[in-house]
C-alpha cells in the first residue's frame, strides 16, 4: 500500500556537477541558510572531509547531511546528499541517485555545460528524478549567463525561464534555490511494505564497528531493534540511529524518508555491505541493490616492508566497506614479495586509494604501473574498449578530432549544438596515459570528456618485459599493442634509467618484446664510500653516517642485486596519469 502523506515535508535531494563547477560550494551557503554551521565560523567546503579530498580541492566521497528550513510556514527536512564530479566516482553518483527524489543540475556559468554533467543527468534521468537546473558563478565577469542557459535548454528541453541563477561563493539567489527545492522536488512516498533501508554507504569505526549510511524506503528502526541483513543473512542489535548534522546526531528513531545511520556494532566488516537491505524480518522482500562495478584498471600494491603485510591487508579490508568498487586479490611477487592485486575504475581513482592508504592508514607501499585488464579466448586477445563523448566548444573540434585518431579511435557520430559533441570507441589502454592532459590541452581547456565501457574487441597484443641485468621485472612489464611497441618500450627503459641510481656495478634495462630487444639502457657503475670524507676524529660521526645509508636502504627493494627506490615505482605509476 502507498500513501501520499507522513511524508511531505521532506525533501531528498543532490546536487550534480562537473568537478569544480561550485557543489561544495553551494552546500555550504545551503548549511548557513539552514543554520547547521554559522556563516564565517566553518571550515570552507565542509562537506568535503576526507582529508584528501580536501587536500586536492574535490570531492571524492559522497556526504549526506540534514537540515531543517521554514518556507511559508511549514517546517521542512532537508536531506542532502553531496556528490563527486570526476567520472572515476561515477558510482558514488549512481548510488546516491537511488536515494533521492531530485537533483540540482549545476552549471559553471564560465565553462558551460560538460560532459560528466550530461552523464550524471543522464543517470538522473533514467531514474524518473527531478532536475532543477542551475547556473553558479554569475558573478564572475567571465560568466556568459546567456549562452550557458541556451546550452542547458538545449539539452534538457526545458525553457529558459526555469534555469535558476546563483553565486555560491557569496550567496547571491541560493535563498530563492532553497525555496525551489522545496516548491519543485517531490516528497518521498510513504510505503507500508515492512521495514526496509538501503545502505548507500558505510565505514568503520573501531569502538562501534559497522555504520551503515542508509536511505529509509518504509517502516522505521529504533534504537535497540533486532534488525537483519539480507545477503549476508546476519542478525544484529541496533546500538544507535540518527542523522548526520555532518555530525552524527543521535535519534530515537529512523522513518520513512529519513536519510540517516544505523550503528551495528558488527566488527567484521564484510558482514554489512554497500547496497543491502536492513530489515526488520528476514521475510521482509529485501530492495534491489546497486548493480556491482566493473574496475577498469589494475595496480599491484606492496608494503614497503614485507613485514608489515598484515597491516596493509587491515587497511583494504576498512577501505573496502566505504568503497565497494575496489577489486582485491592477494598476490605474491618474486622481487617485492606479498601484496595485492587492485582493480580500479580510473587513474585519478587509483591515485586517491594510494594517498588514502598512505595518509589515513599511515602504509608506506609500493604501487606498480597500472594496466587493464585483457581477455584470451581461442589462442586470440581481447582489449576492452571505452565510449567516449567529447564536449567542445567549436572552435577547438578539428583539433580535437586530430588529436583523438592518435588514440586508435574510431569515429562514432557527431552533433551540433551550441556545443559540439564528439562520440568515439577508444581502447581504455589509450585512456590511462596522457589522454586527458591532452584534450585539455588542444582545446586550452575548454573541453571536457566522459567515457563508458564498451565490450571488448580483438586486437594484436603482446606482452613488453622489462628486464633489469637479466632479471624479467613483472612489476614493470605490460600489455601492449604492437605499434606502439617501440615508443612505449622506449618510454619505460629511459623512464627507469632516470630513477634507478647508480649501483656499484653495471646496470643494464632492457625492453622485451616477442622474444626481441627493443630498448636497452645501461647505468654505469658507481661505488661510493659514505664515511670516506671522514679523517680521524671520533668514530660516532661515522656511525650516524652508516645509520642515515641503513636506513635509506630500507626505501629501496631488491630486483636481484639491483637496488630499486620505492620512489621509482611512483613515478612510472604518475607517469600513467592523466
């Protein structure tokens, strides 16, 4: 049964954009209007906690808060949830969207429409939400208001008087927004089919384990509740509920609509994951979930330190309950011993799990050069392939479309609007390199890109070893197409002669490629005496000296005799980087 009430004053909303477009931004005038936080008194983009999510200046995790606003009248509850804009959190979009009924569309009044946004409306679209579109930064002098309103209007199909205007940064028509979401957004539907939330997200914590981010579809859960969870069948004592104010805040209950988290205090954390329903019966039909993400890249991860295995596996086993994406398999490797192979679903994506196991889980890793991930099938190879929309203003579209047959691509269609939209079948292994920095660069930063997997397709692919004195270094060795065999080997052999310093013998890099050498580098060998400048004198001076190379030892890993810097494998990895 559906009721239309219980519900009405309740507004669940998020907001979309493009990365830097101003959704941090907007969320916190929305934080001050609302009274949660007080104006000039917060830390700017406060949603944004993940420390390195504020160190890069984006959103990488979505954050839910809850906020309370009167409009003639009424006392409304306003829940909502902040997403990322960069395509490698793509998912983190999807699972927010099942969660509320309508999304701001936000849109850089400097830069125009771009293609994350189109795709994350798309995503809106498919799921019956309700778009308010919006215009930020109209208080730049760079800001063409007129032309962004045609190119949302265009898209969307809406008139142009229904696309709000708004200045984030000093709060210029964020008030009017606020009464729109409440006018256009409808409220959730009261549904009486037994008690079912959805958990869009989660973490640990190690003093009340397992907090479930969830979304309230019917029913309501109290504090001291037996509740059950649906696929992994487990039964637990709710120890709390309430909502996020960002902080938690402690309620009696969770109903309805509500958008809050429930504490399990389960301690094992694969016991409650993203996309399951907390019941109150095991007979409850359970929601249908997330569709489960396909990573797009794989990187080897290795402590530093072999010893300190355990540790790392802690670390992924946390990292994994706010990021169901992450693929991990445990591994071993000849030269840097136990590890984990890790599926990914872009480079930027991979690059924050580092810094996020480096920075809150205080690791010290290794992390190998990222590849995709082939199929073999009747003694052929597979490569998996990528659809690619460039949106570009029209100036900069035969540059573009120069530039884009470097990548093996293959021309799909093209439409003009205000904006020109390019789609291409790319192979995902031209889009791990510098793919990006150079479509930014041909279109002087106009341009933008989204891309979706696209199946696989047959291609001619061999495998480059790296070899070190001999020594095959899978670590370094990859798939590769063979016309881009010589360049890439090149690349690499040159790459490493750069960073491997000098051994006390010969060192030879070599790269292999179906059972030919291809490239090769030699460093010449070096012996050097740290304690030689020393003449006389007390012997704790050379003692600090030996020490200090000790422990420089311990930053570098043994490729047969040949000593390699931690800092060697990072930098082949941020060569990949787009």
């Amino acid at each position: 049964m559906i009721f239309m009430n219980k519900t009405s004053n309740i507004r669940n909303f998020a907001i979309i954009a493009h990365i830097d477009h101003g959704k941090s931004t907007l969320a916190d005038r929305f934080l001050e209007l609302t009274g949660v936080v007080e104006k000039g008194k917060h830390q700017e983009q406060l949603l944004d906690r993940n420390p390195v999510s504020r160190e890069r200046g984006i959103t990488i995790k979505l954050a839910p808060v809850r906020m309370e606003y009167s409009f003639q009248g009424e006392r409304y509850i306003l829940n909502l949830i902040d997403t990322p804009g960069h395509v490698d959190f793509s998912y983190e979009v999807d699972r927010t969207l099942s969660c509320v009924e309508g999304v701001i569309l936000l849109v850089d009044a400097t830069q125009g429409i771009q293609a994350q946004t189109i795709a994350n409306a798309y995503k809106a679209i498919e799921k019956g939400l309700k778009i308010i579109p919006v215009i930020n930064k109209i208080d730049l002098p760079t800001a063409d208001i007129e032309q962004t309103k045609i190119e949302i209007s265009e898209f969307l199909g809406v008139n142009t008087e229904n696309i709000l205007e708004v200045s984030a940064k000093t709060g210029k028509g964020v008030e009017n927004l606020l009464h729109e979401i409440i006018k256009r957004i409808p409220p959730p539907l009261f549904k009486d089919d037994g008690t079912q939330a959805l958990i869009f997200d989660s973490y640990f914590h190690s003093h009340t384990g397992v907090v479930a981010l969830v979304r309230m579809f019917s029913g309501s859960i109290h504090k001291g509740d037996m509740a059950y969870l649906h696929q992994t069948r487990t039964q637990f004592k709710v120890i709390d509920v309430g909502y996020f104010t960002p902080n938690l805040h402690s309620q009696k209950q969770l109903s309805v609509g509500d958008v809050g988290y429930i504490i399990t205090n389960l301690k094992d954390i694969h016991q409650a994951t993203v996309g399951d329903t907390i019941s109150l019966s095991k007979n409850t039909e359970p929601l249908p979930g997330y569709k489960k993400i396909k990573p797009m890249i794989f990187a080897s991860i290795f402590p530093t330190d072999s010893n300190e295995y355990l540790y790392l596996k802690k670390a992924f086993d946390r990292l994994y309950l706010t990021d169901s994406s992450l693929q991990i398999k445990p591994i071993y490797s000849k030269a840097l011993g136990s590890g984990f192979r890790v599926g990914f679903l872009g480079l930027l994506h991979a690059d924050v799990i580092r810094e996020r196991l480096e920075i809150e889980f205080n690791q010290s890793i290794i992390i190998t050069p990222p590849t995709v991930q082939y199929k073999f099938e009747d003694n052929k190879v597979y490569e998996p392939m990528a659809k690619v929309t460039l949106v570009t203003p029209k100036e900069h579209m035969a540059s573009l479309m120069r530039l884009v047959q470097d990548y093996r691509a293959e021309f799909i269609n093209m439409y003009n609007k205000s904006r020109v939209f390019i789609v291409y079948r790319v192979p995902f292994s031209e889009l791990i390199g510098d793919f990006f920095d150079k479509v930014k660069s041909v279109s002087s930063g106009y341009a933008s890109f989204d891309w979706e997997f696209d199946g696989y397709k047959e291609a001619k692919v061999s495998k480059l070893d790296i070899l070190i004195n001999g020594d095959l270094v899978e670590e370094f060795s990859q798939m590769i197409v063979y016309e881009k065999s010589q360049k890439k080997a090149r690349e690499l052999v040159l790459g490493l002669k750069k960073i491997i310093p000098r051994q006390q013998f010969e060192v030879r890099i070599q790269g292999k490629y179906k059972g030919k050498i291809i490239a090769s580098e030699r460093i010449p060998p070096f012996r050097k005496d740290v304690t030689a400048k020393l003449y006389g004198g007390d012997r704790t001076r050379k003692d600090k000296l030996l020490k200090k190379q000790k422990k420089g030892k311990k930053k570098m890993k043994m490729i047969g005799k040949v000593e390699i810097p931690k800092s060697a494998f990072l930098k082949i990895f941020k060569q990949r980087q787009s």
